[in-house]
C-alpha cells in the first residue's frame, strides 16, 4: 500500500470495482475514436521524420564522443547510488534532504507529499535526476548542427515532460487522494471530459484550459463600445465610440493579428488597450480578420495586405476625411503592416502612414527561436500538403503546436486537471482567448512560411514582391516605435531587434517585459512589468540591453508621449470627436461584429453556426 493513502473497505472495493468497468467501458470507446481519427497525413509524417533524424544525429554524435558516453553513464550509475542511500536512510525514519530539486516555477510537484512522503519523493527525485542528465547531455553534445541540436533538446524535453510522474495516476498523490475520495469517478469524468476535447481537436489534443460556458465575445469579453462600419471577404473595421470631447486629427488604425483573434487587445475593460487608446484621445479603428475555410484557400499575402490594411485605410478616409493614418501593428500583423508600409513606399504613397508601431513583430527571421523547430523545408512541405489539400490549416493544430512551446503549463497541467483529476477548469478570459482560434488560408500561410522563416526574404533588398511591386523596408522612412517583450517565445525580442535596424525612417525600439502577450497586455493602473529604453541603436541586441535603463510601469504613457511629442497624435491639432456614422460610411452592426464570433467548428461545417455569426 503507497504511503499517505488508507486501505480501502470493502465497500470502497465494491464501489471501485463498478467503476472501473465502467472506465474500462469508456475507455475501450475513446481508443477506437481516437484510432478513427488518426488518419496518416504528410504534416504529421514529416514531424515524425524531424523527429527521428534528430535522435540519430545526437546518437551519432554521441558515438563520437565516448568519453561523454561513459561520463553518462557513470553520472548515472553516481546518481542511482545516492538515490538509494538516501531511500535507505529514510527507511530509518532519519530526515532527508532531497538530493535534487524542481526547478524555479515547475509548478509540477507542488503537493507536499512530494517532499514529505518517502514514496513520492523518492519517485520524484529518480525522474528530477533523469531529466538533468537528459539536459546536460544533449547540452554537451558536438559536430551537432545547432538547429538540429536545438530540435534535439525540444523533442528530448517533450519525451521526458511527457513521462513526468506527475501525468500518471499511480503515481500523482492528489490524483491519488481524489480517486480514494470519490471511488474512481473522477477518471470516469476525466475521460468523458477527453472525448469531448478530442471531437474539438484537429491533430494532436486540444485541452480544454477554462470554462467556456462563463465567457461570450461581445457580452463580457470584446466590450469597448463601437460599430463596424466597413467590411470586404477579409476583414471587418470596427470604429470605436470616441470617450472625449476633442480628438486627435490622425486616426489609428490597428492591424492585429490573424493567427489569433483581436480582442486580445479588448479582452476586458480593466486591461483593454482599446479602451486606453479611445480614453487617450484617438480615432481608433480595428481590423477584425475572418475566420477562413476552405473557400478562401487562395488569399495571398497581397491579398491580406489589399483587403486588409490598404482597404481600412481607404474606409478611415470615407468616415473621417483623412488621408493618412497612425498604424499600430501586432506579431504576424506587424509582418504584414511592414510590407504595407514598404509596398506604399514603393509606389509613392508612403505619406498615407504618418507612424507605425510594431508589437512583438519579426521581421528578421534569421533566429525564430524554438518556434524554428516546426519550420525546416521537410515539415514546411508537409504543411504545404496539408494545406494543398484542405485548403487551409486547421487553426486548433497550429495551436497545439504552440502550446507545445511551454507544453508544462499549456498542456500537461490541463491533463492533469481535466482527465486525471476530472475537475472542471476555472474561468480565465486570457485562456477563452487563446483556445478561441482562427484557420489559415493555404495560399497565405505557406507563403509566409516559406518567404519569411525559411528563406528570410522581408529583409532582402527587393526580396519580396506583392501585386507586381517589389519592396525593400531600407526605403521605409515612416518613423517606428518598436515594443518587444524579455520573455517572448514566439517573437524572440533579440530577433524583433534586427527589425528595428532596417528602415531608413527615426526608429525608437523598447523592450518591455514578462512575454508575447502580458508583456503586451500591461495597462499603466497594474504597473506590473516594468521596460528598458535606450535611444541608441547598436548593431546588436546584446548591446542595446547592455546600455539600456530600466523604467518602471507600462510602456503605454511612453509609447503615447512618443505619438505626442513627435507630432504623430499632435495635441495643437483636435478635432471635434467622430463617432461611427457620421462620415460617408454607415453603421453596419455594433461591435465587436460577425466576424470575430464565427468559431472553427463553426467554419468547417463542424457546428451549425450561431444566429449571430
């Protein structure tokens, strides 16, 4: 019997009994769904292929190298010894110290039991040691090309994160206590609660991270009053309700992106930058991007860039007769707001954008960071497949993928949660948000792969070429803001950097913290993360940190002075506030509008869609 659990009764058996036919049961059911559901596809072949050419390389290179061989194995042999002591010793009812610990924030072995019951810390000392040895060596292995060593150490940690103890029953004591209390049916609700994430996943497994049931875009998520007051196949444009008296004369104009959905940037009222930037005095205007199918497989990038920026642009004209605009940009949506901005430089109409800011943008790709290893030629041709025969991607496989990036936290502690444990996730709007995803279109989506992350052609001079037009974002003279984040690992901010050294146009580069998106996501009233500023601009992002000061609070009031101060958002030029319909183009419904609703099932015919959408 394992420590810290009592010996059941005989009712306790009776009733266990019962329900484990029962899982038994549902069990048997969910294995052949889910075996009707892997259908073999040239993208997930292809990562199985990576996979497999990763693991010989760092075997070959440890053949090479047998000193580090034996090193392995004798550290292995060291740390089994000590690890056995130490049982032995607590055996004797003596105190023992665990030799190794979890990490700072691996929220994994949180319960005490894994430090104060023999059993489980012993368990959890054996996997903890395995895992270092597993990091150190791959870390140490050589004649390794380094982007197939960092694909080794990504697949290394997914197999060992992938056997923590703490992701199977037998061997987690809260999941154990729960299935003591409640004679198993937790397990019979966790399963049940597997089948309902694998019939909302494409490839992989999408786990439920939040109650969805407690979240509704337009009611209490995406609330900043407003209308969308233009709309194209692509894109609708909300212009928000004005909340002062007097404006600024150049309209914003906000180019998100379309990996996700907007409302990120107006999940609610307390942390909405929407909001911030209406109260600051600006004409905000917001492209919501469609949600595509396979009807709209053969949008280009040019496409995106005509029917979404270009076209926004022409609509702000008609609702507030201005010819130019302040853009503000963010990750993917950034990508495209650049091209746009070189694309208008290039045919001689770079003065329509008076400003542009990028967020968490890459343009640079020759360092996309671990987000890299999904992107060599034999996966991209793999997507490329899928997608020829789809016409899309799915949007809930791309999200797997990223939740892969910090699969601890983004996966296995749902796992844990919703299967082992069978609870119900809690309420988070930030997580509603990142499960409520968006397709891709074939034609736009292997292109951006190919042109940026494999071939890095943005920053070649002339390197791309859209509607006819070749672009070089050297001739950008638009002044930028760019704003990056310490932890980002989607956007790695010394990558973004580079970015900021291409236009010919007064740059102002800042990095702020935490990640990709709170790092973003960060109002002044928090003052949370604080951000560094440097008004040089060194060769290298090394040396621009090395000069940099730090300040405290929100990069928000420091972007606004930067609009303010260099005439951008001029306050000696108001103008009476616009609200939505009073120029040439009509209310066409409230915000936040059709688009942004229409889910992924929902797209593919999966769901029938809602009388709103």
């Amino acid at each position: 019997m394992q420590p810290g659990v009592q010996a059941p009764t005989q009712a306790d058996l009776e009733a266990w009994n019962s329900q484990l036919k029962n899982i038994g049961e549902e069990y048997r059911a969910l294995m052949g769904d889910l075996l009707e559901r892997m259908v073999p596809n040239e993208a997930a072949d292809s990562i199985q292929e990576d996979i497999q050419e990763s693991f010989r390389a760092g075997a070959e290179s440890l053949m090479r190298n047998p000193a580090l061989l034996w090193q392995t194995q004798a550290r292995l042999l060291q740390d089994q010894f000590a690890l056995w002591q130490s049982g032995m010793q607590a055996m004797t009812s003596e105190a023992v110290e665990p030799l190794v610990l979890p990490n700072k924030g691996d929220r994994r072995f949180k319960d005490e039991a894994w430090t104060t019951d023999p059993y489980y810390m012993a368990i959890m000392q054996q996997y903890l040691l395995f895992s270092r040895l597993v990091d150190e060596l791959v870390e140490k292995l050589d004649g390794i090309d380094e982007n197939q060593k960092r694909n080794l150490a990504f697949y290394a940690r997914q197999m060992v994160n992938a056997m923590s103890p703490t992701n199977f029953a037998s061997t987690n004591p809260e999941v154990m206590r729960k299935t003591a209390e409640t004679g198993g049916q937790n397990l019979v609700e966790g399963l049940a609660r597997l089948r309902e994430d694998l019939a909302n996943s494409a490839e992989g497994l999408n786990v439920t991270m939040t109650d969805k049931s407690a979240f509704e875009v337009g009611r209490n998520i995406a609330v900043t009053p407003g209308a969308v007051v233009y709309e194209n196949e692509l894109i609708q444009l909300i212009q928000y309700a004005p909340t002062t008296e007097q404006v600024y004369k150049t309209p914003l104009l906000i180019v998100p992106p379309w990996i996700n959905k907007y409302y990120i940037l107006d999940l609610r009222e307390d942390n909405s930058l929407v909001k911030w930037l209406v109260g600051q005095g600006h004409t905000v205007f917001l492209i919501s991007w469609r949600n595509p199918g396979p009807e709209q497989r053969d949008l280009t990038w040019a496409d995106y860039m005509q029917l979404g920026p270009i076209a926004a642009m022409g609509a702000i004209e008609q609702a507030t007769g201005e010819k130019s605009v302040n853009l503000m940009s963010y990750c993917v949506g950034g990508t495209l707001a650049a091209s746009t901005v070189a694309y208008l430089t290039s045919t001689r109409r770079g003065r329509k954008v008076k400003s542009v800011t990028y967020m968490t943008t890459l343009q640079d790709f020759r360092d996309p960071g671990e987000i890299g290893v999904f992107l060599r030629e034999p996966i991209v041709q793999g997507l490329e497949a899928k997608m020829e025969q789809d016409g899309y991607l799915d949007g809930r496989a791309m999200a797997f993928s990223f939740n892969l990036l910090r699969e601890n936290d983004l996966f296995w502690s749902f796992y844990i949660n919703n299967y082992l444990k069978g609870d119900v996730p809690a309420p988070f709007d930030l997580l509603y948000w990142n499960t409520d995803g968006t397709n891709l279109p074939a034609g736009t989506h292997g292109w951006y792969l190919r042109n940026m992350y494999l071939e890095n052609r943005l920053v070649e001079p002339d390197g791309i070429e859209l509607d006819g037009v070749k672009i070089d974002l050297r001739k950008v003279s638009t002044p930028s803001y760019f704003i990056s984040t310490r932890e980002d690992h989607i956007a790695k901010w010394n990558s973004t950097y580079y970015g900021a050294l291409l236009p010919k146009g007064p740059v102002t580069f800042v990095l702020g913290g935490s990640g990709h998106i709170a790092g973003i996501v960060n109002p002044p009233e928090r003052n949370k993360y604080g951000y560094w500023t440097n008004d040089e601009l060194p060769d290298t992002a090394e040396q621009w940190l090395e000069g940099a000061q730090q300040q405290e609070g929100s990069w928000w009031p420091h972007w606004q002075e930067w609009m303010t101060a260099n005439g951008y958002a001029d306050p000696e030029k108001l103008v009476p506030a616009r609200h939505p319909g009073q120029g040439e183009l009509d209310i066409l419904e409230p915000a936040p509008g059709r688009y942004v609703k229409m889910t992924i099932p929902e797209v593919l015919g999966e769901l029938p869609a809602s009388p709103e959408s």
